[in-house]
C-alpha cells in the first residue's frame, strides 16, 4: 500500500524527491505565498525550524498560486524572496496546486483528513498546515488563521519529538 512517503514530488528547483526523504522526521508542510496577507507567517515558520530542527522536525514550504495569485514567481524567485525577505533555510517543493482538478497527489491525500473542528475538504487558504508524524501519517490540520507558534502547534509538535 503506497504511503504519503511514495508520492513522487519535486524541490523547488525541479529534483524529483519524496516526504520519504524525512522519513522518522515531524513535518510541517505548509502551502504558502509570497504575496498573501499571510506571508508573515514565514517568520514563525522559519522559528519552527531553527528552535526544533536539530531534534527531528522540518518545515516543508509548498508554494501555490491558487489563492488570488498571491504566489506568481518563478521557482528562482520564490526562492530569493524566501531568503532574502524570511531568511527561509527549510525545504520547498515546486509550486503546486492544493485543490481542484489539477490538485496534486499528495493534497489528494492530506486535504482527507479533517481540521480540529471535524472539517476535511480542500485548503482553504495558503499558509493551511499539516503535521505529519514521524511514522508519516497526518497527525493535524492547521487552518491558515492559526499562527506557526500557536500554544496549540508548538504542543502537537513537541509531542511528536
């Protein structure tokens, strides 16, 4: 039985790559934008990654122009925005599409799990979170609104470590 850790993928600069590469890691996968009211979030994100990183967790960037084109760039350009702009040192994958008919694999499979208030179904909006535990099963879906640093994430985290 395929698992999230087999859904092909790719990095922001085109490698092919799998969750697999962070098999027995927590991950955060987080659609994100660069152009979205929302994009401060890379900063609690970027948090994440420095205060839990060493300990076996990663925040995985998935870029999407879905949401109002808040996400135009180029991979080279997401990329120098990210650096530049949030001082983003975790991974990003290729930007990708979260819902509808071209939605990838991978959302296919994450937007069936629900949210805390019981409601799976597509992402809402960019900066929507899943974790998933070092096991690779989702463990959480985070709406957009809750910020990467909320008691509630930094707890789901710390509890996967």
């Amino acid at each position: 039985m395929a698992t999230l850790y087999d859904i092909p993928l790719r990095t922001l600069t085109g490698e092919p790559t799998t969750l697999g590469a962070w098999r027995g890691k927590a991950v955060l996968l987080v659609n994100v934008a660069s152009q979205c009211g929302l994009t401060p979030q890379y900063t609690g994100l970027e948090r994440l990654q420095q205060e839990y990183g060493e300990r076996g967790f990663t925040v995985v960037g998935v870029p999407c122009n879905q949401f109002a084109g808040q996400e135009p760039g180029s991979a080279e350009e997401i990329a120098a925005f990210c650096s530049k702009s949030y001082g983003v040192t975790f991974p990003l994958l290729e930007k990708t599409d979260v819902n509808g008919e071209s939605r990838h694999p991978l959302y296919a499979e994450l937007t069936r799990t629900a949210d805390a208030a019981g409601e799976a179904g597509d992402v809402q909006w960019n900066f929507e979170k899943f974790l998933i535990g070092p096991d690779g099963t989702v463990r959480a879906r985070i709406r957009p609104g809750t910020e990467p640093g909320a008691p509630e994430v930094v707890a789901a985290i710390e509890a996967l470590l």
